[in-house]
C-alpha cells in the first residue's frame, strides 16, 4: 500500500503477515505496563487499537478493555490475527478511523506509527478519544546485539542491513505534533528486555522486518533463499540459544479539547 511521501507498507501479502504472526515477540502487555507507570490507566469501555498488525497488540489492549475495535490497513496482516471474543477486527487506515467523535476511551498504537501520516493519524486519533482518555504509543526495536556476542551486531550493521536497507518510513512519535492535534500531558520512557532465540529463530525474526519483506516482495531474494543466508551466516554468533537485547520506547498522552 502506498502512502504520502512515498511510503510503502511491505506486510500487505499472506506470506509476510504468517513471518510476522510466527516470529514477533510479545512485548506489548509489557509495554503498556510502562504506560501506566508514566500515567494512571482506567479500564475502558472501549478501546482501539491502530495499526494491530497480527494482533498481538490488541490482545494486550483486550486485558485493559471491555471492548477492543483493532484495525490495521493490511487485510493479510489481519487475516493472520489471533482471535478474541473482545475484539473486532477492521481493516481501515490510520488516517481515517471507523470510531465515532469521542467514543474511545484508550487508544493504542504499538509498533506501527512510524507508517502513518503522523499529522492526519493524530488528528484521527485526537477525534475519536473522548476529552480525558489516555493515547499510548510504543514501539519496540531490535537493538543488534546478542548478550556476549558482540561480532554480530557487526555483521548485521556492516553486512546484512547494507544488502537489505530499511524502506522509507515517515517519522515516529513527535510530541509537538501531538499537541498541535489536541494532546497534552506528553510523557515518554524506555526499556530494554531479552528474548532466547536459537539461529533459526532469530533468521525468522529478522524476516519478519520491513526491510526483508520490502526485498522479498520486490524480487531482491525469495523468503527461504534469505532464510537460509542469514542462518548459514549467522553460525559462528549461536551455540544453542542466545540472548537478544530489545528496546521499547512508550510516549503517552491525554486528549484535551
């Protein structure tokens, strides 16, 4: 799907939305735990959750909400979500919500703003929140190391990112933006946690990134060719499982009219 100023969503096809479900970790119940320890979180009636991908993050949100109403512009990536009776899934865009003026309560962007036309999606975002409700941005990331292991944070950022570049994204959380749209109380905090991934995990994790999938989708290399690169690239890094550091970064603010 493309987008202003050239952006293009790489995880619109059934095979990137099923390397996606398979090898994301799930962060997002963690993260939102950091929101609340910035700003007090009530259970909403109901929720929405932008850009949920396969649905991880809405699953997290469903702990906090009577209601979930998931929507991501992808119906692969939806196709591929983990269902829940507290959640309903839509396919819709960032930019324009299926959400009455005022009629959410929490609204929850995890790992996906960063393909969003940040001025429309928070004016969006602004409208469907009631005066008062709370907006939580997150969005983890792969810091490039193994805990111990420090030549492979140099093979992926001198060899593998050269070959497989990340797409044009727009720009993440920006809390000016936010304000000029109609948020106030901008706060934000960051962490880091650890995932065990054994080789083969970690090749389907790095599969399942934007960067892989735009090289895929366009012909660069198939999915299984690439697989087997970073695996028989990545031996010398693994005995059985190693550690991988992640970070999250969580900004949250409240809707004032």
């Amino acid at each position: 799907m493309s987008g202003r100023g050239g952006v293009h969503n790489p995880f619109d096809s059934d095979q990137a939305a099923r390397r996606y479900a398979r090898a994301r970790p799930y962060y997002h119940r963690s993260a939102l735990d950091l929101a609340a320890g910035q700003r007090e979180i009530g259970h909403a009636r109901l929720a929405v959750d932008v850009g949920c991908g396969t649905g991880l993050s809405a699953l997290a949100v469903s702990e906090l909400a009577d209601r979930v109403i998931a929507i991501d512009a992808s119906a692969a990536m939806l196709r591929a979500a983990q269902r829940h009776s507290a959640i309903r899934y839509l396919v819709a865009g960032a930019e324009q919500i299926p959400v009455g003026d005022g009629a959410a309560d929490l609204a929850t962007v995890g790992g996906a703003f960063h393909w969003f036309d940040q001025a429309s999606a928070l004016a969006e975002l602004a409208r469907i929140l009631h005066d008062g409700a709370t907006l939580v941005v997150y969005s983890d990331f792969f810091h490039g190391r193994l805990d111990g292991r420090p030549a492979f944070a140099a093979w992926l950022i001198e060899s593998y990112l050269p070959r497989y570049p990340s797409p044009i994204r727009h720009a993440q959380f920006d809390p000016d933006a936010a304000a000029r749209a109609g948020f106030g109380r901008v706060s934000f905090c960051e962490s880091e946690y650890q995932v065990p991934l054994t080789r083969a995990e970690m090749a389907d994790y790095l599969l399942s990134q934007s960067n892989a999938a735009a090289a895929i989708a366009s012909g660069v290399i198939s999915g299984q060719a690439l697989r087997t690169q970073i695996i028989d690239e990545t031996a010398a890094f693994f005995r059985d499982d190693e550690r991988a550091v992640f970070g999250v970064r969580v900004w949250t603010a409240v809707r004032r009219r």
